[in-house]
C-alpha cells in the first residue's frame, strides 16, 4: 500500500485539481450573480 503511495505523480494530481477548480469557478461566479439578479 505504502509502494502505491510513492509512485503517485502527486504533481500531476494537483495540476488536474486546480484546473478542475478552475473550470467549476465559472459556471459558480456566473451562478451566483444570477442568483443575486446580478448585483454584486
């Protein structure tokens, strides 16, 4: 279990994660304002 530990590329994992979280703050910041009738 340990060996699997270490030969994950967490470099890759966080790159993906952030861009996950990236592509999904949009549609949120978008949704937000629309559920605020665009009033910041």
């Amino acid at each position: 279990m340990f060996e699997a530990l270490g030969n994950i590329n967490w470099e890759v994992i966080f790159q993906l994660t952030s861009v996950a979280l990236i592509m999904l703050s949009g549609p949120i910041v978008i949704f937000v304002l629309a559920f605020r009738n665009g009033d910041l």
